[in-house]
C-alpha cells in the first residue's frame, strides 16, 4: 500500500518569510504532483515532477523531487498571504493511472 | 478546453436516504475519472476510478458505489447514508501532459454532503 506522509501538519508565519514542507514515503512513484487547495475548492496543479533530482520553478515556489523518487519538498521564498492554504502532494501509481494523496500541509501566511 | 462540472455543490441528507452525485466532462473523450472524498481540511481519500464506460474499480469497500453510463459522466451514488459518509467529494479526471509526460489530475469544484 502506497502512502505518502508530509510535514509539518500545519504553519503558521509571517510575511516574508522563508518555508519548507516535506513530502516523504517509503514507496517509489512515477511522477509526484503539489496541488494547492483553498476552502470549498477543488485541488489545483502546481507542479508535476517526473525525474529524480528534478527541480522545477514557479515564480517563488521550488519543488525538488528526491534522488530515488521517493519524497519531495516544496520551498517558498518570501511568502505572502495569497500563498495561503493547504499543499497536497500526490504520488502516480499503477503505470500512473492512480494517485495517492498525502494529508496536507495548511500553510497561514500573515500580513 | 477540457472542463469538469460537479453537481450539487452542497446537499443536507437525513440518515438512511439515497445519494446521487453527478460529474460530467467536456472537451475530451474516453477521460479516465476519479471519485475521491477529503475529510475536514485533509487529504484525498480515493473512493472509485473508471478507465472506460462500465469499468468501475472500487479502493474502499463501504456502501458508496460508481457508475459511469456514458464516456464523460461519472455518478457516485448510496442506497442509504450513514453519519460517517459526511463528507467533501471530488470528481476529477487526468489527463497527460504534453510536457512531463506524467498524467496528472484535474478536479472538479466539490460537493459538501452533511448527512444528519
């Protein structure tokens, strides 16, 4: 069974700010997403990564995914309050037809 | 442009009374679709997915079950609710990117069910 832990849980920092949330697990995936979730929304795609070692940017977003393709990080640079809400990493199984999805970080970017 | 609607957004149920949750697609053909639920501000439960039209696999046993009578319409539907179906339920679709390579997910807007 495929099961992705992040942390931390939650976060709570001010603006300007630095961060890092983790993605790790035990299995090996074909591609990991980061989606970002807002209240009474669906999640959104941030990022796919595919490769180990990988390292993509989106503006002040970073994602690395990890050598053996087991874990991830996400780093923000300078975080302002629009970067609020919950980071899901999900990981593709199953010749990557299937997803599994980790609990989340809920990241509170105060003004 | 592909688009996914997800229908009702909200729903208030007693107890014991049946379900039906619909999610259509638009600008794609033979999508593979996803039924998942999220627990207050957590993550994504898979409940169901479908590669084809009548192709159901189910991750969790419970009393929710899937249909998918046609290519881009994929329904969630209970015989009978329980308190514990509560819930945030998402369709979602993937599709693969051009770029990566890697299929990834596309959601739909939600559906809040509170059974009381």
């Amino acid at each position: 069974t495929q099961l992705l832990e992040q942390s931390p849980q939650f976060l709570s920092i001010q603006e300007g700010e630095n961060l890092t949330v983790y993605c790790n697990s035990s299995s090996v995936f074909s591609s990991l997403q980061w989606y970002r979730q807002e209240p009474g929304e669906g999640p959104v795609l941030l990022v796919t990564v595919v490769t180990g070692g990988e390292v993509k940017k989106l503006k002040r977003l970073t994602f690395q995914f990890g050598d053996a393709r087991k874990d991830s990080s996400l780093h923000i640079t300078a975080a302002q309050p629009g970067d609020t809400g919950l980071y899901l990493c999900a990981g593709a199984y199953k010749g990557g037809q299937n997803f599994v999805f980790g609990p989340g970080t809920r990241l509170s970017v105060l003004p | 442009s592909q688009t996914i609607h997800q229908w009702p957004a909200t729903l208030v149920q007693p107890v014991g009374s049946p379900l039906s949750l619909e999610c259509t697609v638009e600008g794609t053909s033979n999508p593979n679709l996803y039924w998942y639920r999220q627990a207050a501000g957590r993550g994504l439960q898979l409940l169901f997915y479908s590669v084809g039209i009548g192709q159901i696999s189910s991750e969790v046993p419970q009393n929710l079950s899937a249909s998918r009578p046609q290519d881009r319409q994929f329904i969630l539907s209970s015989k009978k609710l329980l308190l514990s179906d509560s819930g945030f339920y998402l369709c979602a679709w993937s599709v693969r990117q051009g770029r990566s390579g890697a299929n990834v997910l596309t959601f739909g807007a939600g559906s809040r069910l509170t059974v009381l």
